[in-house]
C-alpha cells in the first residue's frame, strides 16, 4: 500500500501527487491523506476516471483519509 500526505497543500498538487502514484504504482492500493474539501473531491473526480474503488474515512476536523484501489484488486 502506498500512503501520500497531501494536507497542507494548495491545487492543483494533491491531485497531482495522487496522479503520479497511481500512474507510479497501478496495481497497489493508495490511501491519501488531505485537509481540505476541494482537494477530496478533486482527488475523488480523479479515482473515478481511473476507475478506482473509493473508501473515505473522515478524521479529526476537515481531515480526511481516502483509500483508492484499482479496479484489478
């Protein structure tokens, strides 16, 4: 499992960094962590064109924790 801290980030970098793993590693399941709403539903937009099944796990605050697997697994 891949695991990538995109909190404190300004867009479009989550969505870039979220990118990069899934084009780095296609075959594992990636969790993302964030802190803000527009990166969350960038970074879900994202999943969904990749075809990536989607868990979301809120923590404290705006915090979140996306987990993404491929449609492989």
């Amino acid at each position: 499992m891949i695991e990538i801290d995109v909190r404190g980030l300004g867009c479009p970098i989550p969505v870039v960094k979220t990118k990069q793993a899934m084009e780095k590693n296609p075959s594992a399941t990636i969790t993302v962590l964030g802190d803000t709403n527009v990166s969350q539903e960038n970074i879900l937009r994202l999943a969904e064109t990749k075809k990536y099944s989607i868990e979301i796990k809120q923590a404290a605050g705006e915090e979140y924790r996306l987990v993404l697997k491929p449609a492989l697994q």
